[in-house]
C-alpha cells in the first residue's frame, strides 16, 4: 500500500487518507497524489519532515524552558567571571611572596657587616613576642603599590618577630580582597600590606577604603587592636581615617602608628608630568613651595593649606591613648625638605596632635642626607628601619 508524510508530524500515513489519522492534519489531494506517485521522493520527503518536526519539538520544549536555560548560562558564565578572579587574585598573592623574597635577599646582600650585625640583633626565634594578636598595617603613598611597601616588610621580618602571610587588595571598583591567611603565634606578629589599585585616587579615597578594610578585618579575624605604617598620603589616610570614621575606629583601634614623610600641610608642586592635574581636587594638594612655609613658636604652620586644616578640625576625634612615631626626611640641599615634603608640612602634625585636646604620645624624627629623598625614605633606609623596629617592637 502505497503511503505519504504527515506534514505536521513526520510519520507515514496511507496514501488515501483525507486527513492524518495521528495529528488530524487535513491533507490535500495533490499532495498525497503527488506523493504516491513518486516513492522515491517521498521516503526523502517523509524524513525531511521528520527531522522539522523534531526540531519543532524540541525548539517548543526550550521555548517552555527559556527562563531556565537563561538562568543556567547566568550561573555559567557568573562561575568563569568569579574563577578567574580568583585565580588572578592567587597570581597576585604568589607575586607578593616572590617580591618578598627578592626583597629580603637584597637586604642580606646590601646590609653586611656591621649593619648586617645590627638588623639580626633585633630578632630571635626564641624571643617571645610583645601582643602578637595586635598586626601591623602598612599603607603605601601616591602611585604606591606592593613594591613600595616590601624592604619595610622585609627589614621587619628579619627580626624573626614578625611575618607576612596575608595581604589586603582593594581593587578598581573599590572591593577589598584578602589574600593569603592569617595566623598569628606566640613568637610572631603579622604585618599585613594594604595595596590600593585606584593609587592615584588621594588620601581621602585612601582613607574612605580603610574605613572598609577595618571593619572587614574584625569580622573575619577578631583583630581589636593594630599598628600602623603609612609613606607620604599613606601617612596622612591614617590620620584622616581616625578623625573622619569614628564607628571603625573605634571597633578596631589602633595603637601605634608609623608617619613617613606625611605631607599634612602641602606637597611641593614640582611640575612634574607624574603629577596630576591641577585642575583635579587631587592635584590641588601640590600647593606647597620650598621655603614657602615656616613653623612657629608654638609649632603651629604659618600657612595652612586647606588639607591641614581639614585636620586642624577634627583633630579632637584622635583615638585617645594614640603613640606616634613622625619620620621626615631633610636633604639638607637649601630646600629644607626631602625634595617633595617640606619639613614644614611633615612636622605640622605635632602642632595638631598639641591641640587637639586629646592623650596622644607624639614623637618625631629627622632623617638626613640622600637617604633622606621622600622616596628613598622607605627603600632599605637602615635608619628608618632601626627607628620603626624600635618603636613598635620594643
């Protein structure tokens, strides 16, 4: 008997029929004429219309299932997005780790002899360490990163008293990522580098990022209490974070803190082509000029630049009981400055810390010479590493 191809639905039906006895499809008399006369050309047709209908089938199925599919796909490319995050973020921790090793290899080699003496008389492994639940936080200046912040890491790890295993990374959209662990013991205190992508921001957006930093640090490891170590706006995040985030301050509160070449009162405009724009709020804080300024009796600066008065202000918010160490550096070249901070602006926080009208334990520091080069004053500078090892492990 000869038969024809359901056109709606794909299967064999005889030839004679009016309509398909599966589907209901009304045939037509040509069609099932013209396809009994040519078997040959139905066989093909018939699994030609097989084949539409299974794509029809299956194209009804996924229409049904959409919402699924799409969440699927979601969830997909959502777990490639987050892996290779992470993954980069492993890169990242695996270069801290090797920086550091460089870094404590070139202290080895540069600081033989005598200093070398010296940089291991500081640190033992049977020295039971003061408060190692209490870490130090290290915070990098203006287009600062890791490699700004690791001889002072190393220079303190040679102590054999402290260590570095984990590293905050605030990324460009302002995501604070902590990587590595933290385990501090009875003969080690951890010190935890802070790298800030977006390091042209300012330290106002450096210390809106300590506000998220600390908070994150409490709830994941209990730390109450740190030190501190800033490099130039590093410095000045630190004070500003303190006077300006009063709730993280004092949920985790710091103890001791580190200022180097901290730029309070201005920063020498150098015109330089790394500077930022003047017109940009950032760039309005290289308004300072070598031998523009001068301190008074009292230690109070004779110009105060908008951003030391910003302080000025709110220096009664000092977390009471605060020690600080202030390190400036001066060339001793004329310009009474390390070649970007002038001694003015770094010293003009003794004048805030006098009157802020709070117990705050204040001490400073001058270093001299070309080591003294605002730069220079965190790379393998054997005097700023003896005065920081002293204040904060003694």
């Amino acid at each position: 008997m000869a038969t024809i191809t359901c056109p709606n639905c794909g299967k064999l039906i005889p030839a004679s029929s009016s309509s398909c006895p599966n589907c209901g499809y009304q045939l037509q008399l040509a069609e099932a004429q013209s396809s009994a006369t040519n078997p040959v050309k139905n066989e093909s047709h018939a699994r030609g219309q097989r084949w539409r209908a299974r794509i029809r089938k299956t194209g009804r199925f996924l229409k049904k299932q959409v919402l699924l599919i799409l969440l699927l796909l979601s969830l997909l490319t959502w777990l490639g997005i987050h892996g290779y995050k992470q993954y980069q973020l492993h890169l990242k921790g695996v270069n801290v780790q090797r920086q550091l090793a460089q870094a404590i290899r070139s202290l080895e080699h540069e600081n033989k002899g005598a200093s070398g003496t010296k940089q291991k008389a500081h640190g033992s492994s049977h020295v039971t360490v003061k408060d190692p639940k209490r870490p130090i936080l290290l915070l990098h200046g203006f287009g600062g990163s890791y490699k700004s912040e690791k001889y002072l890491i190393a220079s303190l790890t040679q102590t054999h008293l402290v260590k570095q295993q984990l590293i905050v990374y605030v990324d460009k959209k302002s995501h604070v990522h902590l990587i590595g662990k933290y385990q501090p013991t009875a003969t080690h205190k951890m010190i935890i580098p802070i790298e800030i992508a977006n390091n042209r921001a300012g330290e106002i957006y450096y210390s809106a990022m300590l506000a998220k930093i600390m908070p994150k640090l409490n709830r994941r490891y209990h730390i109450k209490s740190y030190d501190a170590i800033g490099h130039s706006m590093g410095s000045y995040a630190w004070i500003d974070y303190f006077e300006t985030h009063l709730k993280p301050t004092d949920q985790i509160q710091p103890h001791r803190v580190v200022t180097i070449a901290g730029p309070f009162d201005g920063i020498m405009n150098k015109q330089k082509p790394d500077q930022p724009s003047p017109d940009s709020k950032v760039g309005q804080l290289w308004d300072d000029e070598a031998g523009a300024n001068a301190l008074g009796k009292n230690g109070r600066p004779q110009i105060e630049h908008p951003e030391y008065q910003h302080l000025l202000r709110y220096s009664h918010r000092l977390p009471k009981g605060l020690e600080i160490l202030n390190i400036y550096g001066n060339l001793k070249d004329g310009s009474d400055s390390d070649g970007l901070v002038a001694t003015t602006s770094a010293r003009s926080l003794g004048y805030l810390v006098k009157t802020s009208g709070v117990k705050v334990e204040y001490q400073e520091k001058q270093v001299t010479g070309p080591k003294a080069q605002h730069t220079l004053l965190h790379f393998n500078n054997l005097k700023v590493n003896q005065l920081i090892k002293v204040f904060l492990l003694k």
